[in-house]
C-alpha cells in the first residue's frame, strides 16, 4: 500500500508553533504595551463583577425604602395616597442611590479609560510588529 509522494506529505502532521513565537517581531517598547494592555484588560474585566455588586445594593436600596413607607410615614402614604397629592414622600431613598449612581458613574469611567488604553496599547503594538514583519518579508524578497 505504498501511496504516492503527495499522499505521504498530506499524512505527516503540521508543524506547531510555539505560542510565543507569534511575537518575535515585537521589541521591549512593544512588549511593555502588550502587558499594558493586558492590565487593564483585567481592569475592565473587573468591572462586570463590581457592577453586578453595586447592582445588587441598588436594588436592596429599593426593596429596603419600600418595605415600610406605610408603617413608618402612615399620614403621609395615606394622603399621598388617597388625595393624590404632587408632594413626593421622603422614604430616605435619595442618599443611599446617589451613592449607588455615583459608584456607576465613576465604574462606567474606569471601563470607558481602561479600554480606550488596551485597545490603543494592542494596535500600537501590532502596527509596529506588522511593520517589522513586512520590513523582513521584502528585504527576503528583495535579496
């Protein structure tokens, strides 16, 4: 069962590259933006976690200032109520969401810094390794 050459070149198993062979055209400058990169990655990622959190103390914020306006203001839930006043009833809600909105706010800038940073950081990179790759493809050619 002696097959051709052509069919012996298709058995034989592919080469695998290293994983960090894939950056041998990148410099020191390219590698710090590449672990630059990855930080805050990890940032960002980071962020998911917290939001859920902070998500989770908003809601219980609400469940909590809800739970007894009937109790504890009950000549003003039954006014508001029955005379449909305009007047909104203090139930202590407002301070504990202005913290909770401002934990948004400053988590959603964070995420919006810390990806600009990892995407400008990955294409510098990589328009500088792509460059340096090139740069060796024509003078390969060239020669």
């Amino acid at each position: 069962m002696g097959g051709t050459e052509e069919e012996k070149k298709k058995e034989e198993p592919t080469k695998k590259v290293p994983y960090f062979s894939l950056y041998r055209y990148a410099s020191g400058k390219d590698k710090l933006l590449i672990a630059v990169a990855w930080l805050c990655a990890v940032i960002s990622g980071v962020a998911d976690p917290a939001m859920i959190i902070f998500f989770g103390k908003s809601v219980n914020d609400f469940a909590t200032a809800g739970k007894f306006v009937a109790c504890e203001n009950d000549k003003d839930a039954l006014l508001a109520e029955f005379l449909e006043s305009d007047e909104s009833l203090d139930i202590g809600l407002s301070q504990p969401m202005g913290e909770n909105i401002l934990y948004f706010v400053i988590l959603g800038c964070v995420v919006w810094v810390t990806g600009f940073v990892q995407t400008s950081c990955l294409m510098l990179s990589s328009e500088n390794q792509i460059n340096r790759l090139r740069a060796a493809y024509f003078s390969a050619i060239a020669s």
